[in-house]
C-alpha cells in the first residue's frame, strides 16, 4: 500500500457568513496524480489554500508527510512546489530576477545555472532578461511552472495549470505531468476544469461539491462502476435496432441521426456486441464510449 | 539564514521598483531649487531675519553659510519627507496583496514573522537611505556651495548661535532622531498595509493620520492636551532639539522613547493581524 502524502479530514472554512468549505476529506498517496475536481465556486481553491497554509481552517486536520500543517508548516513548504489559481510575479522584474527571489526562500540553494536551466526546461529559454509585465498569458503560466519546480519539490499543487494556454502548451504541461511522475515519482495535485485532462492524467481523483467532497477514489474504478452509454456509427441502423433488441430485449435504444445509435451497455460487452454485429453483416464506422468523467461529474455534482 | 535572504529581497524588490526613485529625485529636485533660490537672493531673506536684531548684534563673517543652509532646507522639507517614505513602504504588503505575489511568497518555507520583519527592515533601510541622501544634498552640498561657518537659529527662545565645530555632532544626532522619526512613519504605513489588499490605500491613510496629528498638535484646544504628547508628529521635529543650547536631553530621550514604544506597538500589531490573515487574494 502506498504511503499517504497527505490526509485531509472533515476541513471547514468559514468567510464571514459564507461557508466555503464545509466538510472535505481526502488523502492523497505517493507517486499519485491526483484531481481536484469542482464546479466554479465548490470550495476548491479554499481547499487547497489551506493545504497550503495561506488560510487557516475553522476545524479538521491536515497532514502532509505525516506533519500537521498547523505546526510544521516550514517544513511541509519545504517540500512543496504550487501554483495558485495564476502565477503572479513582479510586473517590473524579469523573469530571472523573479525565479532568483523565489529560490532564495527555498531551503535548496540555488545556482545561476539552475535558473537558467530551468527557464530552459520550461520553453522560456533567451527570455531570461524579458520583463514579466511583458510576457503572454502562457509565458506566465510557464514562469510559473519553473518557480514550483524549481527547489524541487516532493509534492506540486498546479491549480488549473493549463488555463489559457495553446493547444500545444496544453500538451506540453500534460507531457510534463506525467514525466514528474513517471521520470521523478512525484506527488501532482492537479486541480482542472478540463475534466478530459484529469481522465487522462490522473490516476485517482476526488470531487468536491458545495463545500463537501462527493467521492473520491482511483479513477478507473470510478469510471467502470457504471454503465457506459455507447455511441455506435453503423452502415445499417435499423437492422443493428433489430439485432441487438434480439438479444437485449429490454435494451431502450435512442436513435441519434441516420447511421447513429446510442445504448446504455456495459463496458466489457463492447467488444461481444462488436463481433455480433460484424457477424451479422453490418459495418461499424465508429464506436465511442459516451460516458465519460464530463457525465460522472455532472452526476456527482447534481446528485 | 532565510531570513537573511528575505531581507536582501525586500531590498532588492525596493531597489529595483521604479517608484522608489521618486523620493530621491524629489529630494534632489527640492533641495536643488532651495540651494539655487538661497545662491541667488538667499542674503536678503537673511537680512530679513537679522534686520530686527541689528541694534543689539553685529553680525560679521559668513552668515549664510553651509550649515545654515542645510538647517533651512530640513526645516522645510522634514515635513514632506514622511509622503516620500510612505510611498514606497505603504506598499510593501499591500501592493504584494494587489499583485497577487504575496500568495506565491506565503506558499515559500518562510513563517509569515520573518517575512514582515524583513519588510520593515527593508523599509527602514529604505528610511536610512532617503535620510542620508538628504544630509548629503543639505549638509554637504550645503556646505560645498556656501562654505562653512558659525550657525545661527532662531527659535521660540530667541537667537542661538552655535560654533562652527559644535555643529557638526548636532547635525549627526539631529538626522538620527530624524531617522526614528520617519522610520516610524515607515512602521505606520506598513502596519496600515497589512489590513487591505489595496495599495493607495495605506499610503493615503497615512498621510491623513499624520495632517490630522499636526493640525491636533498646533490646536491649541485644552481638550488635546492630555495626548499631544503622545502623537508622533509632535516627537517628528525632535531633530531640532539638538540645536538648542544648552541641549534638551530629557525631552530628546522622551522623543526617542515614545518613538520606540510607537514602533514596537505597530510592529506588533503588523505580526498579529499579518499572521492571521486568510490570502484570498
């Protein structure tokens, strides 16, 4: 079993008469990329905030690498890297400059080199001397990257790290994600509105709902414990109708468009269904899965 | 060690701020136009003041020299001097809050103490470099352009003349009470920046809190005296106490006790509210 990096347990916040958070629990194991996921206004970002000890809970506990946050908090921030909503540096600082005061409050000392090398790293290679007022919205997300890791840190919080950046700044950071894990078994917090990017990248996943964490669990497990409903583009519609309501009498088939069907079925009946179909003579121009992490959040949310 | 590196920062930060330059080149500019002003006519101004004097003294030597030159331009810039300082330490937590970078510096293994106290002791250098470049402009440059001499002031007990060499010690004790007087000021504004996200807002607020200190210390109202001598604007021209003759030392110790007690209550008070604050920002 995997250690636990950090345990959260029934966290509340209240700001004035508002209760931003009313009762989160979660952990989150070594090596996991773990999603954090909400509708706008959920209780995320005060969720991670107090993680992260920049607001103090009303009560429950926080724990990472099994020191409470309350009275190890140097030393938990030590070890942890994060992005905030957005990276904000000093508009009238270069990016260097900027990177050389963050590092200097980092317990690791930090070279010239390691700077530059890590500007390298992220894409921000010759716009060392450039001053951040300058930079576009995805130069400062990658300025914000390289702050997070550059002491590197055991643990990273990136909240919606991808927000406004290129289809391949998107890739980019998601190609980066994954070789933290896969290269340097890092600890990712991924806290995303893209709820594609989080099946994709995360291996366990909690969501968070009007203050309380709804579920949490390993993604996959999450994902086949219900039905999948699947999209079938056919050569022969009503003939694949008459096929499958054979077999499935009580199957509720929805016709989409000509050549389209769609059908609750589970998801290791893909591939029979599939064969049963080829055998009959029809052609499958596509099969795709429908529900997806989009469907199970609205779910979980609505629920 | 860190907290080493974080006063080094503040400093940085404040040395690499465009804004920070204003109060120097305010200085250079004021100081300038007054050296000028007092070049060119500045006998006559002194005339005016010795004229009501000339049936009992006779004035000989270099009347307008250095070292009067330099007590003018202080008593007349000491009290522009705390908007220079403000505006840039009325900033240091708040316009952090506005930027957003107060998060990413809070998210760093640095307790929110050190980090205050490295702001206020990078304010104070901040005070001590605006301080220095003062005396530099008024006692040397002063003394450069009109040469050196006995000083003359006039205060509320009537004319003291002080000797050439006794002058020097009380412009060095004069600029200290002047240091703890602005670093003060710089307490105050950053204690002030430590209750809003807003950047302006803090410096406006101090300068308010110190017009409405001087209109309240020159009401001459029964009703203010009990804490007249408690304000900091009325300890703000202390400085001058050191060229009285003989020299006040209890009301110069007062001054300067009041004005640490005023800067350990505002720290104080800065570490309380800054350590319990939630960054929403």
């Amino acid at each position: 079993m995997s250690e636990k990096i950090i345990e959260i347990k029934s966290i509340a916040k209240k700001f004035g008469l508002f209760e931003a958070v009313k009762d989160v629990s979660f952990h989150v194991n070594q090596g996991d990329v773990f999603g954090f996921l909400g509708p706008n206004g959920a209780g995320k970002s005060t969720t991670i905030r107090c993680m992260l000890s920049l607001v103090k809970p009303d009560s429950g506990s926080i724990e990472i690498f099994g020191k409470s946050i309350f009275t190890h908090r140097n030393d938990i921030l030590a070890r942890t890297g994060s992005i905030i909503e957005k990276p904000d540096f000093y508009k009238y600082l270069s990016a260097y400059r900027n990177l050389e005061i963050f590092s200097r409050l980092s317990r690791l000392s930090t070279s010239k080199q390691d700077i530059y090398k890590m500007l390298d790293f992220v894409g921000l290679g010759g716009r060392e001397k450039d001053k951040f007022s300058g930079f576009s919205h995805g130069m400062k997300q990658r300025l914000g990257i390289a702050q997070t890791l550059l002491h590197n840190p055991d643990l990273i919080v990136l909240d919606e790290p991808t927000t406004g950046l290129d289809p391949q700044g998107i890739i980019d950071i998601r190609n980066l994600i994954l070789r933290l894990k896969n290269e340097q078994h890092k600890t990712v917090i991924l806290s995303s509105h893209n709820l594609a990017e989080i099946e994709i990248i995360c291996n366990r996943m909690v969501i968070i709902n009007k203050g309380v964490s709804v579920v949490e669990g390993e993604v996959k497990a999450l994902m086949n414990n219900e039905d999948l409903v699947v999209r079938l583009e056919l050569s022969n519609k009503e003939k694949a109708k008459a096929l499958i309501l054979a077999q499935y009498p009580n199957m509720t088939i929805t016709d989409i468009n000509e050549t389209n069907i769609e059908l609750p079925i589970e998801k290791s009946m893909i591939s029979e269904l599939n064969k049963d179909l080829v055998n009959a003579g029809i052609g499958i121009f596509s099969i795709e899965a429908k529900r997806k992490l989009e469907d199970y959040f609205i779910k979980m949310v609505n629920t | 060690m860190i907290f080493i590196k974080s006063i080094y920062n503040e400093v940085i930060k404040i040395a690499l701020k465009p804004r920070s330059y204003l109060g120097i080149a305010a200085i250079t500019v004021l100081v300038g136009v007054i050296l000028f002003a007092l070049k060119s006519d500045g006998m006559s101004i002194i005339s005016f003041v010795t004229s009501s004097f000339e049936q009992t003294l006779s004035f000989e030597g270099n009347v307008l020299n250095g070292n009067l030159v330099a007590f003018i331009i202080l008593q007349m810039l000491i009290i522009q001097i705390p908007l220079l300082i403000a505006l840039v330490t009325g900033d240091l937590v708040s316009g952090e809050a506005a930027m957003g970078t107060i998060r990413m510096l809070l998210t760093q293994p640095i307790s929110r103490t050190q980090l205050l106290l490295s702001k206020f002791i990078a304010g104070g250098i901040y005070t001590l470099v605006v301080i220095v470049w003062l005396g530099f402009m008024s006692v040397i440059m002063g003394k450069l352009l009109f040469g050196t001499g006995d000083l003359m002031v006039l205060n509320s007990d009537g004319l003291v003349i002080l000797q050439e060499a006794d002058v020097n010690w009380r412009y060095a004790g004069g600029f200290l009470v002047a240091f703890l007087a602005l670093f003060t000021v710089s307490s105050l504004s950053i204690c002030l920046s430590c209750f809003t996200d807003n950047s302006i807002g803090p410096i406006v607020t101090t300068m308010s809190i110190i017009l409405l200190f001087t209109i309240i210390g020159t009401l001459d109202v029964h009703v203010f005296d009990s804490v007249r001598p408690f304000l900091l604007t009325s300890h703000m021209a202390s400085w001058r106490s050191f060229f009285e003759d003989p020299l006040p030392i209890l009301d110069i110790k007062n001054s300067i006790l009041i004005l640490l007690i005023h800067n350990v209550l505002l720290i104080s008070i800065s570490i309380y509210v800054f350590n319990k604050k939630d960054i929403t920002a």
